[in-house]
C-alpha cells in the first residue's frame, strides 16, 4: 500500500485513496481491502457497520494512516481491527 492508491471493499461499496500509508490491514466492515473489488460480495460485520462518508478522511488515533473516502458505503474502516475516525478540520488563521 502506498499514497496514491486506491482500495476497495469486498462486502459494500467503500472505496477509499490512501493519502499516508501505514503497515498494517487496513479492512472495511471487519473484511480486508483490495485492489479490484471481488464479483460475489458479503455483507458487513455487525461491529464494524457505522458507514463512511464520501469526501471525510479517515486516520487512525496515532495519525499514522489517512484514507480519504472516493465511494462512501455501510461499513467502517479499520486498521488491524482497530476502528479509523474522521479527521478534524484545521481551524483557519483569523483575519483581524
């Protein structure tokens, strides 16, 4: 995995860019990612079924990965099982 590519998910329709790898399995509804999005799919796991949102970045507590989210679908994002969450918007310098 490196910054540029593209993963996609084998049980919705999660696509995601890496923006800043990381070793590690990066999965989406408890199911690891891949290059070419398998014919026959599953459903998400239960536990890992929050949905992402197409546009937000996901990055681990750490901010060793950032995955920006190009197809948003029903499951989340994980790094070796670990759940990603939404990055924060920087604050804008004030104008005084």
């Amino acid at each position: 995995m490196k910054p540029g590519s593209k993963l996609k998910s084998t049980v919705c329709d999660t696509e995601v860019m890496v923006i800043k790898a990381a070793d590690g399995e990066v999965a989406c509804g408890g199911a690891p990612m891949v290059d070419e999005k398998p014919a026959d799919g599953g459903s998400p796991d239960p536990a890992f079924a929050e949905g992402t949102l197409l546009g937000k970045r996901y990055v681990d507590a750490n901010d060793t990965i950032e995955l920006l989210c190009v197809k948003p679908g029903d499951g989340s994002l994980s790094l070796d099982g670990v759940a990603l969450t939404t990055k924060d918007a920087k604050p804008l310098p004030s104008s005084d």
